[in-house]
C-alpha cells in the first residue's frame, strides 16, 4: 500500500489493493446517491477482463479511483465508485457459496472477511452470516436484497441488482473449483483502486466534479491505441512503436477531428471484423484484434494492421465518404473509370443520398476502398463499373425502404451491412460477392425490390414531421433525373414546400378540398415540392389559392416544381402525382 498525504494537504491518495481496502473497516453509500446502476454487460465486461487478466498473468488489474469520506473511525461513505465495490462484494459473495458448498473452508473464509467485520484468524462460516456486521451498506432500496445475496440466502428476481447477481452466478459455475480458487486469489492480491480519502469538512462534491468534469473523456479510438501499444512493449519493439503511434496520430490529424478519427475506426474495423455494437465498439474489436494475432508473432499482426487503417488514400475515401462534396476529384476521377460521368446517378449523387444513412458506410467503404487499392489501371476501370452499379443497388435499396418503411431502424440493418462489408472486403474477387442476391434476401421484410409492390406502398405515404428530410431527399432524386443542374443536389440549395398549405387559415380559397380534409392531404409526398434557395417564397397572399402558387412556381430554377402541369389542385392531383413520381423513382431513379 502506498499512501501520499503532505502534511499541507487536506486530502490523503492512497494506493491499495483491493481487499485490503475492504479489510480498513466499513462503507456506506450516502442517502443521496443513486441506487445500483450496472447492467447485466457493466457487469460481465467486469468479468471477463478480471478473467483475461488471469489468463495473461498480469501482474495487477487497475480499477480506477475511488472517492471516500471520512465519517468517523474506520468509517467512510462513498462519493465514487459504488457500483464497482458493490459489484466486487457480490463476486466474493458468489464465491463463498460455491466454497462453503465444495468445502473449500479456507477459500470460504477469505470471501467473508471482504463482506464482514472479521479479523484475519476469523473462522466463521457462510451460516454464520446472520450474526455478522456486512462492511458495505448500499443505498435503501437496494440494503434488503443485497444483505439476502451477502448471506446465501434465496432472492427474488427483479431490479438490477438481482440481473448482477444472475450474471456473476452464471459466470461463476462455469468454473472449475481450481480456476474458482485464480480468480478468488486475484481479487485478493492483484486488484487495485486509488482511493482518495477526503475529510469530513470538505465538500465532496466539488473533488467529484473536478475529477469527473475537467480534461477529456478517453474515446473509443484513445483506448484502441493504448491497446494497440501494449503489443509493442519489449525494448526491440520501440521502432515498430513508434511508427505504429506515428501512423496512428496521422490518422487523427488528416482528418482533423477525434470524433471523425473514432468514425472512421469503427467503419474500418468493421469492414476488416464484420458488426462490431457501437456499445461495446472497443471491447469486441479488441476480442477480434486477439483472437486473429499469430500467437508465436502477435506483433506482427498488428503492426499490418495499423499500417492498412493509417493508409492515406483510406482515410482520405472514408473522408470524401463522410462529407461528400458535388466537386470532388476523387469522385470525378471515378466517374471517368465508370463511364459513369454521363449519368445523372455517379458517385457524388449516391454519396450525398447516403449521407444520412450512416450503417451503409462500411459497405461503401469497403466496396470504394476496392477501387482505389487496385494498382492495374485496366483492371481498375473494369471494377469502377462494378462498384458504380452495387453503389447504385444499396443506394436504391435504402432510399426506397426509408421512404416506405414507417420508421427507419438502423439497427434492423447494421449486422448484415457491416458482414457483407467484411465479405466484400476480403473476397479474392469483388465479382464473388453477388450484392443484388444479399438484398433480395434481405428484402423479404421490406417488398421494396419488385417496382410493383415499391410504387403501391408509395401511393399512401405521407411525411408529416417537416424536420423529416426523407420527402427532401426523395424529391431532389427525383428532379436530379430531370434536370442537369447539379447544385441542385445539395439539401442545403431548396426548401420543402406544401402546394396546399399547412395552415388551416388558407384552406378557403383551396375549393376542391371542400368535400374532405385537408389535414389528410397535406402531408402526401404528392403534396410536397422543392423550392430554390434564389426562388420567391409564397406569401400569406400566395397561400390562398393553387393559381397564385403556380405562378410562382413557374419561375422555380427547379424543373421537378417548374412543370407542375396542373391545371388546379385537388385530393385526385395529389394521387396522381404521388403515383406518377413513385413510377419515375422506380423506373429512373432508384432503380437495381
């Protein structure tokens, strides 16, 4: 144990074992305090990374800092990390069931000297319990159900900490006693807190929020690298090291951002692991890392591995990906390839309609990334063209689905995008991976791949949130196909309109909507049109009628709003047009 406490200073910091600290005397969590908070995953990753680090003979796990208050002797409330000591007490107390029922006595009794007030020549035994001062004491709601677990008695089977207590017990059977009897001396000897131990006349909560306020949260990407780092430890490794924390800052540096850097990690490991939860994005990328090393030169691996992700080209696709431009070389120089800069559907058009769609990046990642690491020029021609029509296939799938689907789910899309993004990425020949057959599959929920069954599903829908920019999006593909201008693709370049207005103050002069509701009408996306940024907005006075709005319509610089060819408006225009532009998304736009 090591302690630092300056006589000129107020609060104490001490390193300690874990157990030891436990051993100090008693804790409480303060009234104010949440209850326990850990999900059943807070409480497994916990486990498996004591686990790992027995396994790798570590010589200690660092659990971070705990803050403590002094209430009187021996006594201290806990300010931070009640969740953590909670979690550990509930380890041991899961483990001196499994010891008192093996008659493993002396495994038993190093358990219960952590839950209770007991000295080292201690023997009492798990039935003892009844009858002994617990050295925790959790928040009210949770003192009840935590002093029954603590006691090996039965348990009920709501709240969190009951889904931690079923965590650690499923964990804890599936060891043997030996490999129980590890993991019970690694929690007595090699796990470690920082405490801070700060007087009763200081206000904690200002030390709290100096700790938890001030400097920067390690993102997912900083914990990656410091991973990452420990394959390069050894004094023959500095050279490798180096590079590897070279190529690694390069990567936050050109794309000047930690965020963008954290993106494009995950859109990279993915398409190199396959689906990788955002949640546990760190943890499971550093299982995949793990488990694909050679064990005899696990360095090597990584090595390669940080060399691919830093690859400027790759960082520099994934940045034209992320924020597509209308003027981008990358993408010209690919048009070119394609023979796709004749057509009104290239690259820069399905870069900016999927924009929004942030679970397509790894598949348009990995399916550009293939172009651009081609170094035969024929070759890459001929795969421009196949990239421009599976760019063209997922583009039309999405779009199509988001707009017909009522809520777009990302998730319902992200493990079968990011595995097929892993296939196209380590497929001997892009030609092996057959995209069209993956999103019939896929569609068997959806029924958007048939025109027929897309264009019948479209002649309903209706957006009603006008923060909603699907009706934008769609639009916009839709006059792209008409007209040439190419600004034009830009979201930030047009507004949505209503032909008859949302307000119910111009309904009058609206005649033929006499007979219905207008409220059922106005958010059809046969009701919707685009209007220029230079283009005049209606006026109150432009609202009352169909006429006055056509006439400034007619002047739109957007050909989709320009040749609105009706001669009034009316509940039968509205589904005409939805239909007539459900049939031209199909048959000209989003189409396979």
């Amino acid at each position: 144990m090591t302690v630092s406490n300056d006589k000129n200073t107020a609060i104490s910091t001490k390193q300690i074992i874990f157990s030891h600290l436990f051993y100090e005397g008693r804790f409480a969590v303060p009234w104010h305090q949440r209850h326990y908070d850990w999900t059943k995953e807070h409480v497994r990753e916990l486990l498996q990374d004591i686990d790992e680090a027995i396994k790798e003979k570590r010589r200690c796990y660092f659990l971070g800092a705990i803050i403590l208050i002094e209430k009187g002797t021996k006594f201290w409330e806990i300010n931070d990390g009640q969740q953590r000591m909670v979690t550990l007490s509930l380890i041991c107390a899961c483990l001196s069931r499994l010891f008192y029922e093996t008659n493993q006595q002396i495994y038993e009794n190093h358990a219960l000297r952590v839950l209770f007030d007991l000295d080292v020549n201690s023997t009492a035994r798990l039935p003892d319990a009844d009858e002994l001062e617990p050295r925790l004491t959790p928040p009210r709601d949770d003192r009840t159900r935590y002093n029954l677990m603590i006691r090996g008695s039965s348990i009920g089977t709501n709240g969190k900490l009951t889904d931690a207590w079923q965590e650690i017990d499923q964990f804890v059977s599936g060891m043997g006693i030996e490999q129980s009897k590890r993991f019970m001396d690694f929690l007595l000897n090699k796990i470690e807190v920082a405490c801070l131990h700060i007087p009763d006349d200081i206000d904690p909560n200002s030390v709290f929020e100096t700790i938890n306020c001030r400097g920067k949260r390690l993102e997912d990407l900083d914990l990656i690298r410091n991973y990452l780092y420990s394959y390069f430890n050894a004094p023959e490794e500095k050279p490798r090291r180096d590079t590897v924390h070279d190529n690694l800052e390069n990567v936050r540096v050109q794309l000047r951002s930690d965020t963008k850097a954290g993106e494009y990690a995950r859109c990279y490991f993915q398409c190199e692991y396959g689906f990788l939860p955002k949640q546990s994005f760190y943890r499971k990328t550093r299982e995949m890392i793990r488990s694909t090393t050679d064990p005899q030169h696990p360095s090597d691996y990584v090595y390669d591995l940080v060399s691919k992700f830093s690859l400027k080209e790759r960082v520099a696709l994934f940045e034209t990906i992320a924020n597509p431009s209308t003027t981008n070389a990358f993408a010209e120089n690919f048009q070119k390839h394609s023979n796709s800069n004749k057509k009104k559907r290239n690259l820069s058009i399905f870069l900016q309609e999927l924009k929004a769609y942030k679970v397509a990046q790894p598949i348009v990642f990995a399916l550009l990334n293939r172009y651009v690491m081609e170094p035969d020029s024929v070759k890459k021609r001929r795969l421009a063209k196949r990239v421009h029509a599976d760019l063209n296939r997922i583009t039309s799938f999405i779009l199509r689905t988001a707009l017909v689907v009522p809520k777009f789910e990302p998730s319902q899309f992200e493990s079968e995008f990011s595995n097929l993004a892993k296939r196209i990425m380590s497929a001997n020949n892009l030609y092996d991976v057959d995209i069209m057959c993956f999103l019939e599959e896929f569609d068997v929920t959806y029924g958007i791949i048939n025109d027929d069954k897309f264009i019948e599903k479209m002649k309903v829908v209706e957006i009603r949130n006008v923060r909603d920019r699907r009706a934008k999006r769609f639009l916009l593909s839709i006059n792209h196909s008409m007209q040439s201008d190419g600004r034009l693709i830009n979201e930030q370049h047009c507004s949505l309109e209503h032909i008859i207005p949302r307000s119910e103050y111009h309904w009058s002069g609206w005649n033929n909507f006499e007979e219905h509701n207008p409220e059922d009408w106005i958010y059809r996306i046969g009701n919707l049109t685009l209007l220029g940024i230079e283009d005049n907005r209606p006026s109150q006075g432009d609202n009352i009628s169909f006429s006055r709005k056509k006439e400034i319509f007619e002047r739109s610089a957007i050909k989709l709003t320009r040749e609105l060819d009706y001669e009034d408006w009316s509940p039968h225009a509205i589904t005409s047009r939805q239909e007539k532009l459900a049939k031209l998304a199909a048959k000209t736009v989003w189409t396979f």
